[in-house]
C-alpha cells in the first residue's frame, strides 16, 4: 500500500506546494545545516579550547562528544514529543533553546560550562531533525515535489558537514574559539522569525500522554551504546565500553519489550512487520555507516598526512559536497523513470568505486585523486539517503510521523557511531601494528606517538629533523595502511547495500518512493 505523510483530506490529493511552503523549506533547510555544522566546527577549536580553558582529557572528550551523545539519545523523544505538542511548536521552542546557549557557549567561562553547554545544544538539536523531517511530508503532498524537498533536506545535512569546518576555520582566523558558536544565532533568529508565518502546524489529536518511563528507557539505552561504541574505539575493549555496552543492551530490551505491550507505544515497532521499511532502514543505516567511515579518514589525510590547514582541507572537500547537492537534486528526477532499487544499486556501485580508488592512495600523494574518489563516494551516497528517508517515513501512519522520523535519525546516529567506532578501531589496530616495526625505538613521547597520528605530528616536531621526519613518515604510512583497509571494507558494505537494494526492493515501480507495502 502506498501511504502519504500529513493529513491528507480527499479534495487535497493533488494539492501542490506553492511560494510559501518552497520559504519554508528554506528555513528548515538552513536549521538543519546550522545542526549538522554544529557536529563538526567545534573539532577545529580543540587547541585553542585546550590553550584557554585548559580542560582535562575527560573533559575535553565531554566537550567534543556530549552534544552527539545527547542527540542520539533524545531523537526517538522528541519526534514522539513534536506529535503530541506539535511538530513546529516543538521546533520553536528549539530554536530558541539552540540560540540562546549558543550566545552562552561562545563566552563559558569555564571547561565545565562548556560541556553543559554542549549538553544543551545537544537537546535543542534533537528536535531539529525529526521536527524538520515531518513538517516537510506534511507540507509536500505531491510526491515529486516531496521528493525534491527531501533531497533538499538531505543536502543541507551534508552541506553542513562540509561548510562548517570552512567557516570554522574562518572565524577562528579572526576570532576567539568561541565565534564558531555564534554561526548559529542568526539562523536561528530567522527561524523563529519566519517559522510561525511560513510552516504549518500539525499534531496527533489523539495522541495520548507522553510515555516518560519510555522515553527515559530510550535515552539511557542511546547514550549507553553511543558511549560503548565511542570508548571501544578510543581505549579498546575495557570495563567502561562493557558495563555501557550492556546497560544499553539491557534498556534497550526494556524498551522494546513495553512498546510491544502498550495499546499507545511511543514507537510503534510493528513497522518492521513492513519488509519495505525494514529494508530501507537497513539501506540508510549501512549507507551512514560508510560515510562517517571514509569521511573521518579523508579529513585526517588531508590534514596529517599532505599536511594541510583546516581551512585549505575544507576547501578541497568542497567539491564533494558538489556530490552531493548534485545527487540528492537529481535523485527525484530519476527515480521518476527508474525503480527505486535500481537507482540505489547503482549509485551504491558508484560508491564503492569512490571507495576503491581510496585504497590506492599513496602517503605522498596529490589531493586530486582523493578529491575525485570522495566526490564519486558523494555523487553515489547522496542519492540512497533522500530515497530511503521517504521509503521509512512514508511507512508510518500520519500522526506517527514525528516518531518514525525519529527513528530514521536515530538509525543515521547509530550508524555514524558504528562508522566511527568499528572502522576507527580496526585502523587503531592497523596504526599501532605498524609502528610496532617501523617506529625509530627510544624517542621521547613513543606512546603518544602510538595514539593517534595528530599526536605523533606534534611529538615529530618536537624532534631533532632527521629523527623527526622518520618518526613522522613511519606514522603517516601507517595511518595510510590503516585507510586503505578501512576504506576498502566499506567499499564492500556499499557493495553489499546495493545487492540488497535490488533483492529486496525491486517491486517498488519508478515515480512511486514512499510504499509501505508490507511485503516480507
């Protein structure tokens, strides 16, 4: 069957977006780019943070890391929150969330009140995405223009994670650490300022009382295997990942079980009966995997090994993110005339020879080919995610909208931190292996060396030339050892989602993405 998100009266199957819907996918377009610059901008103010606010290691891993963990932990919450109280009503009181702490966490004081800072943020981010996401099926209802305007939603996601270590880099030329914060503000102002002429409001009116034993099952169970997947990657296996790794397991359980058992459950799971969705949302979750999983490489290569300013690195990312615009506008085109599952084999195919032209990449090479595989990687990617957020959210019923967004951003969250974690780990392993033979043996700072290669860049200048160009050649060859294995497991994930793809949803007809047609 083939289900529309928003309410959808009989006289309005053919009703077309018009001028004041297109401002308002502007409006959430920039929220959303302001979210996802938020995840990055904040790593090319590490040194200087460190320099002023002098915070320990913890701290500074709270600093970096609180603002995803909260995120991941409340987004099934809030999209479930945003259908009682009501999705732009929610994404409102966000907004002002959002640009309020930003004012705050430009000037903390402290390494302490930065990391509740970020905490909030982390809350007011939440419900940017689910609240965004169902606003724009509520507002699209004809299904080419819906999928142009996810396309658009998608862009910005990317676009973001692109521009904000441009911009970053930008202000922190001219400004103290805390101008990457303020980035944020006067999109936010244009948000509250737009948003109640420009979106409309759309609720559950028969939504019952939010389920808080749920929704703090569900964040616990989050920010639990968030925290395990993230310490595994940084300290390998440990007590802290394993006791993280099994309350969220156990959360997790409780979660799923009292869904089952509620008549009105705050995530509905009988959605996975639907063996659309479940398909897509396995599609979109791989996808995310690979491209948290080469995108982490890619940044460092440019940076630690060709030696690169963050400013320089983020400029010859750019043209991936050309890709992706390119992809993600050109997907609702296409998949006019080509089936779904073709379109996502095929673009997932061009992802992988993105990722297999990575594994040939030298320690002393030139960016050009890097650009051109990331750009590839890009193009392939972009196209899967707009396709699959449709195919998951167009699986839930109207006043379940909010939820099923949440659930595909949960999903995209989870699958960035098993990115980040599984590959980060293998490349640790592969890292440290390889130094093991090749590092010079009694040089000061050997196990920073043996950490990351960002600390043995700094050890490396600390040492007399000779020494210094060995200890820094021995870590950048085996960071690059470690890449190419990285990449080349991912180039094999993506070939694998687009076997799926065709396997599982060829039934789907071209012109028709959002199907929840219950097939198994």
């Amino acid at each position: 069957m083939s289900t529309t998100i928003g309410p959808m009266p009989s006289d309005a199957l053919d009703e077309r977006a018009g001028k004041r819907e297109w401002i308002g996918l502007g409006v959430l377009t920039l929220a959303c780019l302001v979210y996802a610059m938020d995840l990055t901008v904040l790593h090319l103010a590490v040194p200087q943070i460190s320099a002023q606010l002098q915070p320990t290691s913890s701290q500074l891993l709270w600093i970096i890391d609180v603002y995803g963990f909260l995120v991941a932990g409340l987004l099934i919450t809030m999209g479930t929150l945003g259908d009682r109280i009501g999705r732009r009503k929610l994404l409102m009181y966000g907004a002002v969330l959002f640009g309020v702490v930003s004012v705050l966490a430009a000037f903390a004081p402290t390494a302490e009140t930065l990391i509740l800072c970020r905490a909030l943020l982390g809350i007011a981010g939440a419900t940017i995405a689910p609240s965004t996401l169902s606003l724009i099926f509520n507002m699209f209802r004809d299904a080419r223009q819906r999928s142009l305007a996810v396309g658009a939603w998608v862009t910005a996601f990317s676009a973001g994670g692109v521009i904000g270590p441009v911009l970053g880099g930008l202000m922190l030329e001219h400004f103290w650490w805390g101008s990457v914060f303020l980035l944020a503000v006067p999109v936010m102002v244009l948000l509250l300022v737009l948003g109640p002429r420009v979106l409309p409001e759309f609720r559950d009116e028969e939504a019952g009382r939010l389920d808080l034993i749920s929704a703090a099952l569900s964040v616990v169970a989050m920010i639990s295997l968030v925290l395990a997947m993230k310490n595994f990657a940084q300290d390998g296996a440990g007590i802290v990942p394993l006791v993280a790794l099994t309350v969220g397991l156990a959360a997790g359980a409780l979660f799923v079980r009292r869904q089952l058992n509620r008549p009105d459950p705050m995530l509905d799971l009988r959605l996975f009966r639907f063996g659309t969705f479940r398909t897509a949302l396995a599609i979109n979750m791989i996808g995310i995997f690979v491209a948290f999983g080469y995108f982490l490489f890619v940044a460092q290569y440019f940076q630690l090994v060709l030696g690169m300013s963050p400013l320089k690195a983020g400029l010859v990312m750019a043209p991936s993110s050309l890709g992706f615009i390119i992809g993600s506008q050109a997907a609702p085109h296409i998949v006019r005339f080509v089936r779904p599952a073709y379109l996502i084999g095929a673009a997932m195919a061009l992802a992988a020879i993105g990722l297999a032209m990575l594994t040939q990449v030298p320690v002393d090479g030139h960016p050009l080919p890097v650009v051109i595989a990331s750009s590839l990687i890009a193009l392939g990617l972009a196209p899967v995610f707009g396709i699959t957020t449709e195919l998951i959210v167009g699986s839930a019923p109207p006043e379940q909208a909010g939820a099923a967004s949440g659930l595909s951003e949960t999903a995209a969250e989870l699958g960035g931190a098993l990115g980040i974690s599984v590959l980060g780990s293998i490349s640790i392993a592969i890292y440290r292996g390889g130094l093991d033979d090749t590092l010079p043996h009694g040089i000061p700072g050997a196990e920073a060396v043996r950490d990351t290669l960002g600390a043995a860049v700094e050890v490396a200048a600390t040492l007399p030339g000779p020494l210094g160009e060995a200890v820094l050649q021995a870590a950048r060859e085996s960071f690059v050892q470690g890449m190419h294995l990285i990449v080349g497991i991912a180039a094999v994930a993506a070939l694998a989602v687009s076997a799926l793809a065709v396997a599982k949803l060829r039934h789907l007809p071209a012109g028709e993405i959002s199907s929840g047609d219950g097939q198994h």
